[in-house]
C-alpha cells in the first residue's frame, strides 16, 4: 500500500507549487501560433491565389 501513495505525486518538489496548464490548452495555442506563422510567411502565396 505505502508504494500506491508514492506515484501519487511524480513532479519534483521544486515544481509542486506550480499550477501547470491542461494539454489540450497547449496544444490549441501550438496550432494558433503554426497558423498564425504561416500566415505571415505565406502571405503573398495565399494572396495570390484569390487574386
């Protein structure tokens, strides 16, 4: 029983007080910045083709 209570907490101690955000928060932000990247880099391209 005592090794159960030992998984509960795998974060390093330092790391305890840390309030992380959820996954799939930072995998919505990844996708807006790979957007919003391509869009400024690709700007002339996607323009081009609605002209």
């Amino acid at each position: 029983m005592p090794k159960e209570n030992n998984n509960e907490e795998l974060r390093p101690t330092k790391m305890r007080g840390v309030a992380f955000p959820k996954a799939k928060y930072g995998v919505i932000l990844a996708v807006i910045i790979i957007i919003v990247v391509n869009l400024i880099y690709y700007k002339e391209t996607i323009f081009s083709f609605f002209r």
